[in-house]
C-alpha cells in the first residue's frame, strides 16, 4: 500500500495536465471521480475504465449522479481504498481493468483521488486519464513516456507499507 507524504499533498492539489472545460475526442479514456464519470456519460463518451467512489467533494453524490453511474452496465469491480493512500486491491482492479478487453467500472469504498496515479502507469500510451478539479474544470492527462516517468516519481516518493 501507497501513503501520501505532506509534501506530496501540496503537490498533487496541482493538475497532473492540462485544465480544460471538455473530454478529448479521437482517443480512448479513464475518467475518476464521480462529476467527470458522470459528465462523460451523460454526453455519451463511453470510458474504458470509470473509477468512482459515490462522494463529491466529500459529500455523498446525488442521486442522478449515482444512477447515471450505476446504470452504465459493464463490469464492476469493488475495492477499498482508504483516504491518502493507494490499496493493493485497487491497484490489481485497475491493472485487471486496463490489461482486459471490454470496459470496467471500480468502486471504491474510501476515495479514489489518488487512483488516478495507477490509471496513468497501467493505461496504453495515447489514453487520455480525466478528472476533476473542483470548481475549475477536467483536468485531461495524455498517458505518454512522460505522464508515465512523472507517476512512477510521485510513487517513489510516497510511503510503502505492507
């Protein structure tokens, strides 16, 4: 299991790329957090992956956004992922989900911020991973070398713990 440092806070309340208003079009997605998986769906983009945990901004989602999210029928898989800290569990749900053919939601029970770290290290080059960024947008990273290397940096400067 993966823990968050203080350091590491300060650092990833900064978009991991670009801040946008709209989903990139011409290439497969991963969406995390519930107002992106939502949005997305609503305007018919079908992600790979949708990883989603019933919360926004730490309060439990609305109902549309629950049904909207529950009604995309795909494969589901459950995990639990404490707040600050990346579980074992999810990171093999969301490996399974990226190295599998069809499309996959996870739930998680806990939070899902950090998730979006494991879907750009397990996603294929030429994905875009979104998410939001409370009151200012989607925040789309293009999974390339770079993303890549940046994940596998943030990774090696959390805790690890059995």
């Amino acid at each position: 299991m993966y823990t968050i440092t203080e350091d590491l806070k300060k650092e990833l309340k900064k978009p991991l790329g670009d801040l946008t208003n709209d989903f990139p079009t011409g290439k497969e997605i991963i969406t995390v957090g519930d107002v992106c998986s939502r949005d997305a769906l609503l305007k018919g983009i079908e992600p790979k992956l949708l990883v989603y945990d019933n919360m926004i901004e730490r309060k439990p989602s609305d109902d549309e956004t629950k049904r909207i999210i529950e009604n995309w029928n795909v494969i589901t898989l459950k995990v639990k992922n404490d707040a600050g800290t990346i579980s074992e569990q999810s990171i093999k749900s969301i490996e399974l989900a990226l190295t599998s053919d069809g499309k996959y939601k996870v739930e998680v029970e806990g939070e899902e911020d950090l998730l979006t770290l494991i879907c750009v290290l397990y996603a294929e080059v030429g994905t875009a991973v979104c998410y939001g960024q409370p009151g200012e947008g989607i925040v789309v990273v293009d999974v390339n070398k770079s993303s890549k290397d940046m994940v596998k940096d943030i990774l090696s400067r959390m805790e690890v713990r059995k």
